[in-house]
C-alpha cells in the first residue's frame, strides 16, 4: 500500500505460522466482506460477484502488487436507472454519496471498497450492438485506485502491462490525462481476463495519479471494450475516442 491516505486493507504477508493467509482471521478483511455483503442484499451485486470483489485482497491475486500500492478500489456496477436506487437504505448502510451526476452516482465507504453506480453509457461496449449481454445490475469493471504519485508506485503501476502479458491477460492502455465527467487522472490501463481464468471474468482498471476535480464537466473517455470480444474493432481507440456525456471510473 501507499503511504498517503491508504484506506484499503493491508494484505497478509507471507510469514511463519501463515501457510493461508486468507483463511487466517483478518478483520479488515471482514469489514470489506460485510460492505460486500449489504450491497449484494440489496440485490446491486450477486454472491459471485461479491465473492470476486473480495479476491482482490488475497495475497495471491494476480495483480497484488498493484493492490498494495493502491489507496482504494471500486466496484462500478450498471444498473437500469440510478434515480430508483435504494438511496436510503444505501446511506443507512453508512455509504456516502458523492461525484453525483444524471444516470450516475458514486457511494464512498469507510472500507476502501466504494461503489459506482451508473445508467450511461461507461464504456465502448454500450455503444457496439449485441456487445452488452449481461442482464442488469451487473459489475462492469474493477478500478484500482493508484493515486499516491510516486517514483514507487508509478513503476508498479508500468508493470501492469508486463504482468498482465505474462498471465495471458489482455491489455489496453488509456494514456492520458484520461477524463470521467468532472474528474481526471493521468493514465489508466485496463485488463481482461481470458476466458478460462479462475475466479474474476470483469475488466480491471488501474488508475494512477491524483484526482483532480474540476467545476466543470471534462467529459468521458468511456472504457475500452475487451481486444477480444467478438464484436470489438480491429483497432480500437486507445483512449476511449469520442467523449459523450457520461463517466467511465
């Protein structure tokens, strides 16, 4: 983790006496697991959805490095209209919402795990025919919140495209400074699973930089759609292309 304002759970190192560190017990990790499951009771995520969110601080995930330079993570999930969320049994929870806009909404939590919700379009899919077939709500994406700066963690996250090419993973890069209605950042890479992965079928994003927020909105560099979907261009553009009014983070 970050030294600067780390909210996210410190993962268990390997160390005598911690041959499974997950099945040690961790209360951060319980925390997390308990904001997990008031949204999945809330029916905004399923159980193997929850289950994946969680694996992201399992020492052995495949990009933990990256996790543990991280100052949060978000889930952002899709839904069929943010206007009829459950809103107040969400802020009862203790979640806090912020970064509001039409059709999209961000709740912070005391865990380092927030949520996104959003009824836009987030993402090159939504504007592809046939591209979207999961029913809502579902999880579009993973971000990885890397804001801390430094030579440090500016490597680990340039290691990225590295590790994701060792693993088989696909992997797109947004160069930035990339934009999500009134927010940036200075880059973002986003990386797929293959098919056959164990344990995690959504795209990750990886965010680095500070988020500076501006009064103005800055527009949205949507998230690439997968190199491997069926439906997706032969080159596709790197950073999102057009900027139609909605957010991608």
């Amino acid at each position: 983790m970050s030294g600067r304002g780390t909210a996210l759970p410190v993962l268990h190192r390997e160390r005598p006496g911690y041959a499974t560190p997950e099945a040690a017990m961790n209360p951060a990790r319980t925390t997390v697991d308990d904001v997990l499951g008031g949204i999945e009771r809330l029916g905004l995520i399923d159980a193997r959805e929850r289950t994946e969110i969680l694996s992201l601080l399992d020492s052995g995930f495949a990009f933990a490095s990256a996790i543990q330079h991280s100052d949060s993570v978000h889930a952002h999930v899709k839904v069929e209209d943010v206007d009829a969320l459950p809103h107040q049994e969400l802020t009862a929870l203790g979640h806090r919402p912020e970064n509001a806009e039409p059709g999209y909404i961000k709740y912070a939590t005391d865990a380092g795990v927030h949520f996104i919700f959003s009824s836009i379009p987030v993402a090159q899919d939504d504007s592809i025919p046939g591209a979207v077939t999961l029913a809502t709500p579902f999880l579009d994406h993973v971000g990885v919140d890397m804001r801390d700066e430094s030579d440090t963690t500016r490597r680990v996250y340039d290691a990225v495209v590295d590790r994701a090419g060792e693993l088989g993973w696909r992997e797109v890069t947004q160069a930035g400074p990339v934009h999500c209605c009134h927010t940036q950042v200075q880059g973002k890479h986003w990386v797929y699973p293959p098919d056959d992965w164990p344990g995690w079928r959504r795209p990750i994003e990886f965010a680095f930089g500070g988020l500076s927020v501006f009064e103005e909105t800055m527009g949205c560099d949507l998230r690439p759609i997968d190199p491997g979907h069926a439906l997706a261009p032969a080159r596709g553009p790197a950073c999102g292309g057009e900027r139609p009014t909605g957010c991608g983070g």
